[in-house]
C-alpha cells in the first residue's frame, strides 16, 4: 500500500503514513462521535443532537448541564473507552498469534476475569468488581502462557491453550453461580453480559487512565507487531526478541481487556469483530491499532443504543446485542478459515 514517509526528530519517531487508514480513522471516529451523542440525547427527558453537543462544550442551562455531565456522560464515556480497550486488544491478540479467531473472549482472559468477579460476588468479598476482574485475567492470561510454554510459546500453542482455559473458567463460574444465592446469582448474570446500565465516573476514569497509558505503549510496540506478522523465523531474522515481543504484547493485550471488562464486563464479541472490520476499511493486511480501538469503541456505542431501543421501556444488556451480531461472525470466520484458497 503506498504512503508518505515521515520523520520527527522530537520525539525521534519515523513511519509511513497511509491516507487509507488516515481516511478509515476519520470515518469511524465521526460514526462514534455520533452515536456517542445519540446515547447521550436519550432517555426519559429526551435532548437534541444540538443540545448534547452544547453541554459537551460547557454551554446549556444547568438541567441541561446536570442531565449530560452527571447522569449520562458516564455511561455514554464508559461504553466509548471500553469499546476502545476491546478493540485494541483484539487487534493485538490476532497480530501476536497470526490467527484471525484469536481474541480475549477466545483464549480464556474475558472468562478469567468474570470467574474472579462471580466468585467474589457469590462470597460476598469487600473487594470492587473491577480489581477482581482485573486480578482475574491477568491470572489466566499467566496461566495461559506458562502452560503454552515449550522452548517459547508459539501463537497456535497459546490459542489452544487459552481455549482449554477459557472453558475451565467457564465451567467454574456456573459452578458458583449454582452455589450461590438467588440474590448473588442475579447480581452475577447481570455484570456477566456485560452492561453500561449505572455507570459512573469511578468506572470511567480508572479506564481513562489506563489507555492513557497503554495506547502508547501499544504504538511503541508498533516495530515488533509489524516483525511479528511475517512470522518468528523472519521476526529473529529482523532482530526481533521474538519471545519477549509476544509477551509484552500479550500482556498489554491483557491489560486493556482486564480494564475494559472491569468497568462494562465482558462485553461479547467486540474484541474479535472490531480488528476484522477495521482490517477491511483500512484495506490493509493486518489490523491497524487506532482503527480498531475506534471500530470498537463504535460497536459497543451502536449496540448499547440497540439494547436501549429494541424493547420499549427495557434496557438489555449490551453484551446480550454483540452476542447475537457477533455469533454468525465467529461462524463466518470459521467457515472462511476451512475454505479452500
């Protein structure tokens, strides 16, 4: 793909700047952006696009201001920056293992993580949703690895391993939502669909702060998911740490999709769908980071607007809207990965 070639010597960074995924950027940030507002407008005092656009500024009456900024905003910020984290992740899993199916729901960190939070949910542990849900996939992204571990751990081992995992995970958290009580058990299955419903500023900002964090870690790991992408031997070949790439990538991965489940749960299907899609608009052959942290960011946003929309005066759940459109994906997938090239 042609582009044009820069160079910055503050900070010292060189790369080649592409205006199809400048253009892809552009276009799925002005499709979030707009149902980011289209979140923000609904609900029972209902606003215009004009007026959620006002208040974003500062501007509008003060009912205006107190409905956006204290009663909406949260939600809408929540769905916007967890969409994100899936996204990224997602792309930084498939790069690392150079498989298409791999993704954070596939290889066990997403079932980690709820396994912790229902496990504290049913014994009624002080310990927040979100730092379990954190403690919890990174324990199995951990597990995950060590056990792929066999002179180094190959993209193909991890996923295999992480799918042994992810049942395991699985099995163990309707285990205890057998064992628990009715009550906890109701409060588990809500936080395992993955939901925007209650969001506030404390699931927010922490998540803020953290692709604060990790988006440029992720794009100073640029060089080596490029090296990765054509494979280990070339990788080394090209100097690449190859074991110590994968797993800084991993564990990056890891740590976006432990944020983004601890504050909106593990929202189906957007980890794995938003780096197909936005590999598509791009037109390039492996998942361009920024476009799938914005991809996602947009399929969470659209599909908590469906969750809201599709019953009258019931809220779904917005992992229970990616599920249903992200399962004939998965088929899709799997059909085209056994299809003769």
């Amino acid at each position: 793909m042609s582009g044009i070639a820069f160079r910055l010597s503050v900070p010292p960074v060189s790369g080649l700047l592409r205006p199809r995924v400048v253009g892809a950027c552009l276009v799925v940030a002005a499709a979030a952006f707009m149902a980011f507002c289209l979140g923000i407008a609904l609900g029972e005092y209902p606003l215009g696009l004009g007026e959620v656009i006002r208040s974003l500024a500062g501007g509008g009456d003060q009912g205006t201001l107190f409905v956006v900024h204290e009663l909406r905003l949260p939600r809408a910020l929540t769905g916007l920056l967890a969409g994100a984290a899936f996204g990224l992740s997602g792309a930084l899993f498939q790069t690392m293992t150079r498989n298409p199916l791999a993704s954070p729901d596939m290889i066990g960190v997403t079932q980690g993580a709820g396994a912790a939070v229902v496990a504290g949910i049913a014994s009624g542990a002080a310990v927040g949703s979100q730092a379990l849900g954190f403690a919890g996939a990174v324990l199995a992204a951990l597990v995950t690895y060590v056990l792929a571990w066999r002179r180094g751990a190959s993209g193909h081992r991890i996923v295999l391993v992480g799918i042994g995992v992810a049942w395991m995970c699985t099995s163990a958290t309707e285990y205890l939502m057998v064992v628990s009580g009715d009550f906890q058990a109701q409060q588990a299955l809500g936080w395992l669909f993955g939901n925007l419903n209650g969001r506030t500023y404390a699931h927010a900002v922490p998540l803020a702060i953290a692709l604060a964090v990790l988006v440029p870690v992720t794009l100073l790991l640029g060089r080596w998911t490029r090296a990765l992408q054509l494979g280990d031997e070339v990788a080394r070949v090209l100097g690449t740490p190859v074991q110590l790439a994968r797993l800084s990538l991993l564990l990056t991965g890891v740590a976006l999709v432990a944020f983004g489940t601890s504050a909106a749960g593990p929202v189906a299907f957007v980890a794995l769908a938003a780096p197909h899609i936005a590999r598509r608009l791009a037109r390039t052959a492996w998942a361009p980071p920024l476009v799938s942290a914005l991809t996602g960011s947009f399929l969470v946003l659209a599909a908590d607007l469906i969750a809201r929309l599709l019953i009258p005066d019931v809220e779904l759940p917005v992992g229970v809207v990616t599920g249903v459109l992200g399962a004939p994906l998965l088929l899709w997938l799997l059909a085209r990965s056994r299809s003769p090239r």
